[in-house]
C-alpha cells in the first residue's frame, strides 16, 4: 500500500492555460450526461501525464445503485483508450446547474487509484476550490 504526502504535491502543478481546458472540456461533457431522474448533469474531464485530456459524463439508471458518476466515467474512458497505466495529473468537477459540486467518495478513491497526487478542480458556494487529493481523501489507498 503507498502513501503520498503534502509535501510531494508541490511538483504536481496545473497551468491556468490546462486548468481551462479542463473546465470547458467538463462543461461540454455535462451537456451530454443522462440525468433524467434528478436533473443533475454533472460533467468531468482529467488531464493525464501525457498531457491529454478525457471526458465524462454521469449516467443515471432507473436502479439508482447502477447510475455512474462524471469522474469515474472520464477515468473508465481514459483507461479504455489509453490502458491501465493512466496517470492522473488534474480532473475538473462540473455541474449545469452551477450549484457546489465535489467528488464523492468513490470516485475520489477512483481517481486515487490513477493519480494520488492529483490536483482536483470544482466548484463550491464561495467560487472555484483547487484541492490536492490527499486533503479531500486523506486515508486514500492502492493495493500495490
């Protein structure tokens, strides 16, 4: 099981110019989420190692168990084009009824697993939050 600490967040930084390609990346993904039930469309997008970014969007499902989230789907999208070795630099976080919206649990994990260093980007009632992983998933873990 490994561990990333604060201090090694420093050298995962995002530029402005990426930050923007995310969010517009996230909010073009919202638009196609599947959300009939509660009218949340939530899109996401993830920057990986190699520079290149992956969308997704949720998938609600009359069993709500099955619905799947914006986060998971951009990290199951990038693995299914690029492989199991996806390195997540940066995902953004985006809903289309600009209401605060971060991860939830499982997809923080998720991302965990491809990226423990990973800078995370969404909105809340005070504006844009920017947050290392480990701070929103402190005791995150990979069987590694």
């Amino acid at each position: 099981m490994a561990r990333v600490g604060y201090q090694d967040m420093t050298k995962n930084r995002v530029s402005a110019e990426d930050r923007q390609r995310l969010i517009d990346a996230a909010q073009a993904a919202a638009k196609n989420a599947y959300a009939p039930y509660s009218q949340f469309k939530v899109g996401a997008a993830l920057l990986t190692g190699k520079g290149e970014i992956f969308a997704g969007c949720n998938v609600e499902n009359a069993s709500y168990g099955m619905t799947n989230c914006a986060e998971r789907t951009a990290v199951f999208s990038a693995i299914a084009h690029s492989g199991p070795k996806l390195e997540i630099r940066a995902i953004a976080v985006i809903n289309a009824n600009d209401a605060p919206c971060a991860p939830c649990g499982a997809c923080r994990q998720v991302i965990y697993e491809f990226g423990p260093e990973a800078i995370i980007f969404f909105p809340t009632a005070q504006g844009w939050k920017e947050a290392p992983l480990p701070e929103l998933l402190p005791e995150g873990f990979r069987l590694k």
